[in-house]
C-alpha cells in the first residue's frame, strides 16, 4: 500500500521480492550458457560461443585481447606470469614493462592509438 505521495506505508513492503535479482541473473546466465554451448551449425562440433570467438579473434584481435583480459582474474594473470620467477627476475620484468609503459607513452600516436574499435581497418590481402 502506498501513501499520497507514492510512499509505502508503515508496514508494507514493495517492489522486488528478495533474491528475485539473483533468480533473475542466475537465469539470464544459465540462458546464456545454453545459448553458447549450442553448436554452431547442424552436425558442427564447434559450439556458437567459440564460433564467436574465433570471428572476433579474426576480425577484431584487440577486442578479442581486451574481452581475455577482462574475464581473467588480475591474480591469476600475475601469479600464473611469476609464480615461477625469482626476486630478482620479477624486479627485471618489472623494470621491463615499465620501460616499455615509458617508450608506448612517448611514441607517435598513430602508432599507439588503435582506430575506435581498438584495431587498425588495413584490408586483409585477398589471395
């Protein structure tokens, strides 16, 4: 029940029922899910998911790089990179990655800046 002005009154709830938001999410993914397991096409063993992929990875490497990237863990990344390394070699990564953050920062734009989708729109040689 609600007020004049809209409000809920004392003692009765509104809107959403508690975890319908997570029933909700939990259904959108299992959708998904389902949707990404299917195969590509009749009687292919590659599912629509790695189709997707595998399309994207062609056609637009840098989304491709920023979509991997971004589902990782940044934990897993550093620890898979060196858990494997010393002291002293992950101090020389380090000096590495930071000279090379210095050399992208002071290189020429057009070197440096992807096109707005991330990647350069040089045609691919036909053959």
């Amino acid at each position: 029940m609600r007020n004049t002005k809209g409000q809920f009154q004392l003692g009765h709830s509104g809107g959403r029922p508690k975890g319908a938001r997570n029933r909700l999410a939990a259904q959108v993914f299992e959708d998904i899910l389902h949707h990404w397991c299917e195969p590509a096409a009749p009687g292919s063993k590659l599912c629509k998911g790695a189709e997707a992929l595998e399309t994207l990875y062609k056609e637009k490497p840098g989304e491709y790089l920023r979509l991997t990237a971004s589902v990782l863990p940044r934990e897993f990344i550093f620890e898979n990179v060196t858990s494997d390394l010393d002291d002293e070699q992950i101090d020389e990564l380090l000096l590495t990655l930071r000279q090379r953050m210095i050399e992208a920062r002071t290189a020429p734009a057009s070197l440096t800046s992807p096109d707005a989708d991330g990647v350069g729109n040089e045609p691919e040689p036909r053959h």
